[in-house]
C-alpha cells in the first residue's frame, strides 16, 4: 500500500503528465539500454528541457512569440484546430520537443520525419495575399528560434545553476540539429546570432485580430480544474515576461506586477512539482543510459 505522502505526489505527476506529450503514444524513453539518443546526457539540451515548470512558461511564451509573425500564424489558423483543442496542440507539440531531446535515436529521427510530412501539406495564403507553406525554411527557422530562445531564457529563471554562457551558446548550436532535420536553413547558433537574428524580424512581425484571439486564448487557459487553470495563468503572466522588448510593444499591455506575481506563483510551485516527478521523459531517459536522476 502506497504511503500518503507516495499516493499524493503519484497523484501530482499523474495530472503533469495528463497535460504534457509524455502520455501520447509512440515514443519510448526507457528502451533501447544504452541508445543516449540525438544529444545524450552531458548535453545542454538535456540540462534546458529538463523542467517542466520552465518548459511550460517557456512554451506558451514561444508560441506568443512565433504567433507575431503573420505567415507562421497562418499555417497554424487554417491547418489545426487550436482554438478548439489547444490542450492537444501544446500536448503535440510538448512531445516533440521531449522525444527530439530524451527518446531514443530511432523514435526522435521518426517524428521529425512524421512532421515533415505533415509540413508537406500546410500551405496557403495569409489574409494578406502572400502564399506561406510549413516547407519554407525562414519560417521553420523562425518557428525554431522563437523555441530555443524561449525555452532558454524560462530554464535561466527558473531553474538553478544558470546557464554559463558558452552552454548557453552550446544549447543553440546543439538544438538547431532538430531544426535543420525539419528543413530549416541558415539556423543561428549563439546567443549573439540569435538575438542579431531577432533584431532583424521585428519589421516582419505584427499584432493583428488573428494573434489578438491567441492571445486571449492562451490567457484564458481552458484547462483542467480551478487549481490547473491558475497554474496555466500563472504560467502565462511569466511567458510575457520572458517576450523580448519589440514583442511586449507589439502585444496588449500585461502590467509588471501581473507578470511578477506569476513567476513568484511559479517559483512557489516549482520545487513541489520536481519533487512529483520522478518518472518524466529526462529520469526515465537517464535510466535508459543506466544513470539514476
């Protein structure tokens, strides 16, 4: 019989899990012994996508970011069904980024293959007239840097020790390996080429009724009970904070204090989380290499 304090935090990871890609079928993280994946265990993908607190914030503020670019967010508005099942979207994408970063190397090497066949198929034209396609290697590479920058900067706040900055330039040289796989071309691999590479999208980028509703979406998070849903606003207040500059101008007005009481909300919450998790993709993926979290 499960000890109180064990069938609580069972209960923790288990509605962690309910809302991450862990759950979703077909990639293993504890088989083949031995297989250390795309980048392994020293890697500085592994120490950046290993939190689950800072991936959440991190992910909600790429999307937010990625969402500023009106032929990225075209492909999403006219080939999915986000506003009506954003859980499974983020849960989709939480899948990839855990199976590229933790999976075995034949499971991850699988679906990035899987998504460029979907990519193959998302092409359009945005309401101003421009044809977009998900194959277009400045959009992939948009899609990638508005990830990695994200989820680099929400691990740096929320989790302990930082980043130096050579691992920080580390993790953008290693994780432009999942976005070159995609298709992407001419990927920044630093922290100076990412941030040079930002600078030079700010003209491209726009805050129209299209982003407006994902915005209002993803700040009203449809999710879970009443405790679920104040953890995903929480979550929210902290991914504006994490925008860069240019996106905050772009974006309604979220004040200092809201954004400040989110990631105390967070960092509060935190511990307790990492605590509850002792079967995720990065533990279980450790022990795969015979290595105990």
């Amino acid at each position: 019989m499960l000890s109180p304090i064990n069938f609580v935090r069972q209960r923790i990871e288990k509605e962690i899990f309910n809302h991450t890609g862990i759950t979703l079928k077909g990639v293993s993280y504890d088989m083949p012994k031995g297989d250390p994946g795309l980048f392994g265990p020293d890697s500085a993908c592994w120490q950046v996508h290993r939190d689950f607190t800072s991936m959440l914030s991190g992910g909600f503020s790429a999307l937010l970011l990625q969402m500023l670019h009106p032929l990225a967010l075209a492909g999403v508005w006219d080939h999915s069904n986000f506003r009506d099942d954003m859980l499974g979207r983020l849960k989709r994408t939480a899948q990839f980024v855990a199976a590229t970063t933790f999976g075995n190397t034949e499971d991850a090497n699988t679906l990035i293959a899987k998504v460029r066949a979907i990519h193959e198929k998302v092409e359009g034209l945005a309401p101003d007239g421009r044809p977009y396609s998900a194959m277009d290697p400045e959009l992939l590479s948009w899609v990638h840097v508005a990830e990695s920058y994200s989820f680099l900067n929400a691990r740096q706040l929320f989790f302990t020790p930082k980043l130096s900055p050579a691992d920080q330039d580390r993790y953008f040289k290693e994780y432009a390996h999942v976005a070159r796989e995609l298709g992407a071309e001419n990927v920044p691999t630093s922290v100076k080429e990412i941030e040079e590479y930002l600078q030079k999208k700010i003209p491209e980028l726009v805050y129209d009724d299209r982003t407006a509703e994902v915005f209002q979406i993803l700040s009203r998070p449809n999710v879970g009970n009443e405790l679920q849903r104040f953890y995903a606003r929480q979550a929210m207040a902290a991914a504006y904070y994490l925008l860069p500059d240019f996106a905050k101008d772009l974006y309604p007005d979220v004040s200092l204090h809201r954004q400040m009481r989110g990631i105390k909300s967070l960092k509060t919450i935190a511990p307790m989380l990492r605590w509850s998790v002792r079967n995720g993709a990065y533990a279980r993926a450790l022990r795969r290499l015979g290595r105990e979290p």
